[in-house]
C-alpha cells in the first residue's frame, strides 16, 4: 500500500516579475508592454487609488450607506483587465471596480450606482458598490459568495460552442474556496467541459477576520486546480507584470487550447473587509501599515516604470495632482452631486424584469406594500413615488 501524502513537501513557487524595488528578476520571462500601455495601467492603478478614497469618505460622511475598496489590490484589477479583450466576460466577486474602470465605466457611471438612483443598471435593488455593465460585458456583482463562479463556466462553455474568440474569467477570494461548494462545483464542471474560462483568486490573507492560516491545510488555492485536472499557477498579485503576463497567457491557453485554467494571486488586503468592519480588532496595525508602504503593489510598478526611462517625478507629481483635481474638483464630485439629486426608481420597480407577466401573488404583494404606505405616511418620505 502507498497512501499519498496529505501535502506536498515544498511549497509551490510564485511567479514574480518584479522585485520589492520594482526591479527585474534576472531570468523571469514576462509579456512585453509597450510604454503606451504601461502608462496607461499606471495611470488606471492611481485613479483607482484616488476614486477609492474619495467614494470611502463619502460613506463615513452618510452620503452613502457601504462601500468597501482595493487597496492593495490595484495591480490585479487592472493588470488583470489589461490582458483581456473587450469581448470576454466578467463575472466578479466585489473587489474588482477597477476592472470596470479600464473598460470605460465613467465616474458617473459608479456613482449612479452607489446612490441607487433613476440612472443605476440595477434600478436601485442591490447594495452599493454592486455594479453591472451589459454594455462592458460585466456581470452584475451578487453579494452571495462564489455564486458566480458556476455561472461564470456556463457562459464560457456558451463562448465556446458559439465558437467565439473570448474566454470567461471569474474574480473570488480566498474565503470563497473554503466556504462554498459552488467553488469545487465550478472547477469539476469547467474541467470536465473543457470551457475557456480563468478562475482568478484573490489570496488576500483575510476572509472579513480569518486569516488564511485558519483556512487551509493545503498549500493555497493554487493545488486545488491539479486536483481537478485544471492547469495553474501562483502568482505574485501585487506585481503588476506578473499578474498582465499570468493572465495574458491564461487567455490564449483557455481560448486556444479550450481549457480552463486557475490562477492564484497573492497578495494583501490593506484596508478593511468594507466600511462595516473594523480590522484592526483582528490584525495589527503595524502589519497594514507594512503593507501599505513597504508592499504597495502601485509604488513597485511605478519604480519599474520610472527605471526604464518612461517616467519621472515631475510627471508623477503632475499626475497625482491633475487626477486628484480633476476627480474631486470637476467629475467625482459632480457625479456624487448629480447621483444625489437624481430621482429614485418608483416602487413598482421592485416586482418588475422577472416574469413577462406578473403573477398574481406579486400584485398582491405589490398592493400590500402600497396599502402600507398610505396607513403609516410619516413612516416613508413623502416624495417615494409609487
């Protein structure tokens, strides 16, 4: 008799690019960028920061009810969107705007959203920071954890049959694997269809308070794609080139080859899990602080960018100022101000876009709530329309 060990010996490598100064390591193939294109994930990387900071005070204001932020976690929302075409599909958790950001969702766009008002996709139904583009291919965030991720093999193994050149990717964290069995689901449905899609874990370190050292007992993420016959890799997330070459490469396999593939990203959340928690109940604040200096994914890049001659300080001081004014000054304040005077979606909005015909226990329901509303009119606003 010969039982497998229960864990691998040696830990599986990470793919790394750049160093912690932001230099090559010697040996590391990569896909090239062109400097055209490695500024503008540069610029995506900052504007993102910036975005994420103004929405977040925003909320501690009262203006609006959630939000949570990337921070830390900038170079796998853009790098990662970069290495895509507009034609494949996202499917994301919660922790990916920036992906929306690169594709063209405007400042408006986002904050139609977080006020719920008459111009949100969503009509006003989902939480904040739960956005969706038709337009860009990106799937509507649905707060339960690893619900898409089934989904997210469907629509890929409808790219394929149609033959499409497109593949599917699907953003998760780490808590996702361990929680929810739609994740195992998901890699047995894709690997047995043989579906084009990336399944792309964010490895954070934290599921809200659990740290990963009390999630698994395997080495990662990464070793559950082997187990169900999926091709994987670990990769350095807060490396900018690593995760743009990780993911590039993915697509072209997964298209190319018909195969699904899963990526494991390391990398750190430096904020909290979202404006209603408090990390440092549970982590110590000299850790972020480690990580929002030392490992800041933004800065390493912006070295490598710097040593190869495409920027400078001038331009860097140039950029934080010019995105940071026109955000807070002119779009991002407008837009807070706009989505705030903007109408909300009428009550009838809320039994709407599920049957062609509503049945007759939503127009019950529909009249109950109505009915409600006019006993008890101190209770709601006077302007809510019906």
């Amino acid at each position: 008799m010969n039982f497998l060990p229960e864990s691998q010996r040696e830990r599986i490598n990470c793919y790394r690019i750049l160093d912690d100064d932001g230099g090559t390591i010697y040996s590391s193939r990569f896909q090239e960028v062109s400097k055209e294109l490695a500024l503008k994930m540069y610029s995506n990387m900052v504007t993102l920061q910036i975005m994420d900071t103004i929405f977040y005070e925003a909320q501690r204001q009262g203006r609006i009810s959630f939000y949570l932020t990337s921070n830390g976690e900038e170079a796998i929302n853009i790098a990662s969107a970069a290495a895509l075409s507009a034609q494949d599909i996202v499917l994301p958790q919660y922790r990916e705007p920036g992906v929306l950001l690169w594709r063209g969702f405007t400042l408006q766009e986002f904050a139609n959203q977080l006020f719920g008002n008459k111009l949100d996709y969503g009509k006003g139904r989902q939480m904040p920071i739960h956005y969706g583009s038709n337009r860009l291919n990106y799937f509507t965030v649905s707060s339960p954890i690893a619900t898409q991720l089934p989904q997210a093999v469907g629509a890929a193994y409808s790219l394929k049959m149609d033959k499409k050149k497109a593949c599917a990717i699907t953003y998760f964290g780490d808590g996702a694997e361990k929680r929810q069995g739609d994740f195992h689901a998901a890699l047995n449905f894709a690997a047995v269809t043989e579906a084009p899609v990336i399944f792309f874990c964010r490895n954070n370190g934290w599921a809200i308070s659990t740290p990963t050292a009390e999630q698994f007992r395997s080495d990662g993420v990464v070793t559950r794609g082997q187990a169900y016959g999926i091709r994987s890799i670990r990769v350095d997330g807060n490396d900018t080139l690593a995760v743009y070459s990780a993911v590039h490469t993915a697509r072209e396999m997964a298209i190319t080859e018909g195969r699904p593939i899963l990526i494991e990203a390391m990398t750190y959340r430096v904020g909290h899990h979202s404006t209603s928690d408090d990390s440092t109940k549970y982590r110590p604040a000299d850790e972020m602080e480690h990580w929002r200096t030392a490992r800041d994914p933004v800065s390493r890049y912006r070295k490598w960018v710097q040593g190869n001659g495409w920027w400078c300080d001038t331009q860097e001081s140039e950029l934080r100022n010019n995105v940071r004014q026109e955000l807070i000054s002119v779009q991002l304040l407008q837009a807070i101000q706009v989505a705030e005077r903007m109408p909300k979606h009428g009550l009838a909005e809320l039994f709407t876009d599920v049957y062609d015909q509503m049945p007759s226990n939503l127009r019950e329901q529909e009249r109950s709530l109505l009915d409600t509303i006019k006993k008890h009119p101190a209770e709601y606003p006077a302007d809510v329309p019906a």
